[in-house]
C-alpha cells in the first residue's frame, strides 16, 4: 500500500495480508465541514475519536495463507 499523507508525507507498506474496513463513524458529515475560520482548540471537541462509536459497511481481507 502506498499512501500520501498532507502536506508532504509519504506512507508505503508491504505485506502478506489486509483487512479492509469502511466505517461510518458518528459525527462525521456527508461533505467535509469548512474549519478554515477556526483553530483546532474550537472544533476538537466537535471530531471523532478512536473510541467513537462505528458502524461497519463494508470489510474485506486480501492475501494471507
């Protein structure tokens, strides 16, 4: 997997094996919310967290043995 990351970051994987997982994570809106007017201090408490709660659509696995 090769991902490019903002601004200028770079991620690459290499492996035998994947799950893949699409959520829909509360809180989080159809169209990204327009943050430019403010600080991340204002709109923290507004994201979603890792512990936030999910519904699973759709999951795949890929490779393995």
């Amino acid at each position: 997997m090769d991902l490019g990351l903002f601004p200028d970051g770079r991620l690459s994987l290499t492996g035998a094996a994947a799950d893949f997982h699409l959520l829909d994570a509360e809180g989080i809106p159809d169209a990204p919310p327009d943050y430019s007017e403010r600080r991340l201090s204002e709109v923290r408490g507004d994201l979603p967290w890792w512990d936030s709660e999910c519904t699973v659509l759709k999951a795949a696995t890929t490779g393995g043995k």
